[in-house]
C-alpha cells in the first residue's frame, strides 16, 4: 500500500463534511484490512468526530474485533496504540475503544481458558506488558459489563491473572469505576461497598468520562437502596453538566428524573438524549439505542400521566372529603340546636305545669309557693343546661375525632 498516499489522501478529508468522512475513511480502512496490513499513520487527537486518521483507525479496529472478538485481538491493538497513538490522548482512546469494542462483541465471552492462554502471552511478551493487559481486562470487563454478568465482573476484576498483570492500572478510576458497577448490580455485595466505590470515583479529580459513564450505568442498574433515585439524579445532572454533549449522560439524568417523579424535566432530558444521538457512524448502534431512548421517553410518558391522574384524584377525594366534612359539621350543628330547642321547651312546659298545679292546689302560703316553684324551675333549668351542654361536649369531641 501506497501509505504516502493515504496520509495524504487523510489530512485531505480534514474539512469534508461528516457523511463523506465516514465513506472515505471506511473505504481506506477496508483497504487495510483486503491487505492484511496495519494502519502506518499516527493519531494524535481524540476527537472521534472530525479526525481523519482517528475516524479511520477506529473503522480499522471496529472490523478487526468483529471479525475476530478476542483478547489476542486486544493485545495487538494495545500495541498498535503504543507505537501510533500520542501519549496526550492515548488515555481517552484506549477507554472508549476497549469499552466500546466489548460492546459491539459482548455475545462472544472468552472462557477461563482462552483468558489464561492470553494472559501467559501477555506476560512473557515484553515490557510493555502491562499496558497491554490492561487494556486487554478493559475489553474483556467491558463484555461482562455490557451482558450484566454483575458477579463474574466483580470476580474477574479481584482475582483474575489478566487483571493481576494490568498492574498499577489497577488502581485507575475506571478500574475502581467498573468494580462500583459490579458492586451495585451484586446480589452478594453489600449497598455501602458499592456506594464507597462510587463515591471514590466520584472524588477522583482525575475521573475521566467513561469512568463517570460506567459509574453511572451501574447505578442505575443497582439493587435498590434508599437515596438511589436522587443520587442517580444528581450525579448524572452533575455529569451533564461537565459533558454536555454526551447522549447516553442526558439519558442517565432522565432516568434519576423520571424516579424521583419529575417527569417534565425528565421528558426535556431523554429528549436531548434523542436529539444528540449520532445517526451515523460505526462506534454506536443508532438503532438500538434510538429505541431504548423511545422506550424509556414512552414510559415517562405514562408515569407523568398516571401522576396527573393519581393528584386529580386526589384533589378530588380530598374535596371530596372536605364537603362531606363541611356536611356533617352543618348537621351537627341542627342537631345540636334542635336538641336544645327541645329541652328548652320540655323545660318550659314541666315548669308550667309543675307551677299550675302548685298554684291551684294544696293550703301552702304564697310565699312557701314561691320558693317550690322557684326549686322546681331551677332544677328545670339546672336539667336544660346539663342536657345541653352534654350534647355539646359529645359533638365536639366527635367532630375533632373526625378531623
């Protein structure tokens, strides 16, 4: 192959327009791959959207893992990465690329064996070893992760030779990010192990974005546990908030919305998620993806309908509850009246006729008339008050029972 020709024919696409990039740019990578030779062109920028040599390598890598979905795989694009990739962005790239290249193989899980085997080439080839394994455990977690094999991640992450050889990357933020993730979907880890994992990511000045995109992804997959849904909600705003253009955080932050019951604003989110979603390109499934944001904006959908519906009836129920309450207070009160009206009266009447018939018969002076009648109107009276003020204090008590 003519590589004077492609570096050039590469740093001419730099100003084509993103449809024309992509169709050059797989065309020479197909190239590459007819004659079984490695791209000899250097990559120095991470910019997967409009770098041509970047655009390129990656249609050549996407092509290689599919066609053979293994770690021997990974190890020869760890080392092509070493010898072409400027060290300034080699970080970010060798994240997405293992990640991402699990993704779109996920249906092809090594087994111990096959994992073994790498791990003694690995090993024995040279001092460069450890980056290689490294991204090697990158790509073979990133399968696990990408199948929810929750507890084969968490074991292959602790005790695994491939993950023992990675070395000081062990201690990377995505490392501890992909070991949160297992922690969270884990039947057997505990929701405090997961949470300190997430929180350690989450302090780490040095986070990158797919340690916060695999962070996120497992929480919101987690068993759940009290303060999941406002801290997925939070975190993911915050995330948003350093990556505004990343579709899959927009999606995150709808889902930690639509939990905590803001539906509007979790709508608005999984809107921009649609809307920011790549619609060419080989690095992600457009379709896939479109439809797990539809189904999830659907959902939303009939949450914030059936919230509209549940506070509706509640409005009215409790209106409800107030006009029968305004009802039995107004017949409480008749009652009452009445009730006293009729021991006023029932009074009234025993008075008159007690007092007619003192004062019609017997031989008693006036003056001994007067004080039986008066004894005899005040017990009346005394007998009035009680009735009334009984039948007071029982309704009241009642209606403060009600309440």
């Amino acid at each position: 192959m003519d590589h004077a020709l492609i570096e050039s024919t590469l740093s001419g696409l730099v100003a084509a327009n993103s449809r024309v990039l992509e169709r050059d740019c797989e065309q020479i990578a197909l190239q590459y791959l007819a004659q079984q030779v490695e791209p000899q062109f250097d990559v120095d920028s991470a910019d997967f959207d409009s770098d041509p040599h970047l655009i390129c390598a990656d249609r050549y890598w996407n092509h290689r893992f599919r066609a053979e979905p293994t770690l021997q795989t990974a190890v020869l694009c760890a080392g092509w990465m070493a010898e072409h990739v400027a060290a300034a962005v080699h970080e970010p790239i060798r994240e997405k690329w293992a990640l991402g290249y699990a993704f779109i193989t996920r249906d092809s899980v090594e087994s111990a064996g096959e994992i073994a085997d790498a791990t003694g080439d690995i090993v024995a080839a040279d001092d460069s070893g450890c980056n290689k394994a490294y991204f090697a455990t990158l790509y073979h977690a990133g399968k696990l992760r990408a199948d929810f094999y929750f507890d084969e991640l968490a074991q292959f992450l602790d005790a695994s030779p491939l993950a023992m050889a990675a070395g000081p990357h062990r201690e990377s933020v995505l490392f501890t990010a992909l070991r949160a993730f297992a922690a969270f979907g884990s039947r057997r880890a505990t929701g405090e192990y997961a949470r300190e994992l997430f929180d350690r990511v989450w302090s780490d000045t040095d986070r990158t974005y797919a340690a916060v995109d695999v962070a996120l992804n497992g929480l919101a997959y987690s068993v759940e546990f009290d303060g999941r849904n406002e801290l997925l909600r939070d975190r993911a705003g915050e995330a948003v908030t350093a990556y505004p253009g990343s579709h899959i955080l927009h999606f995150r932050l709808a889902t930690g919305q639509w939990w905590c019951g803001e539906h509007d604003a979790a709508l608005v989110s999984i809107d921009t998620a649609v809307r920011l979603l790549p619609a060419i390109g080989g690095r992600v499934s457009h379709e896939l993806l479109q439809e797990q944001y539809r189904a999830r904006r659907e959902a939303i959908e009939v949450a914030r309908v059936n919230a509209r519906q549940a506070a509706a009836a509640r409005e009215s129920a409790e209106r409800t509850e107030a006009e029968i309450a305004k009802l039995a207070e107004t017949v409480r009160g008749s009652v009452v009246k009445v009730i006293e009206g009729v021991s006023i009266f029932a009074a009234i009447i025993a008075f008159a006729v007690g007092s007619l018939n003192i004062s019609l018969n017997g031989s008693l002076s006036l003056g001994d008339r007067l004080w039986i009648l008066a004894a005899f109107g005040g017990g009346l009276l005394l007998f009035a008050l009680l009735v009334v003020g009984g039948t007071w204090t029982i309704v009241h008590r009642l209606s403060r029972r009600s309440q």
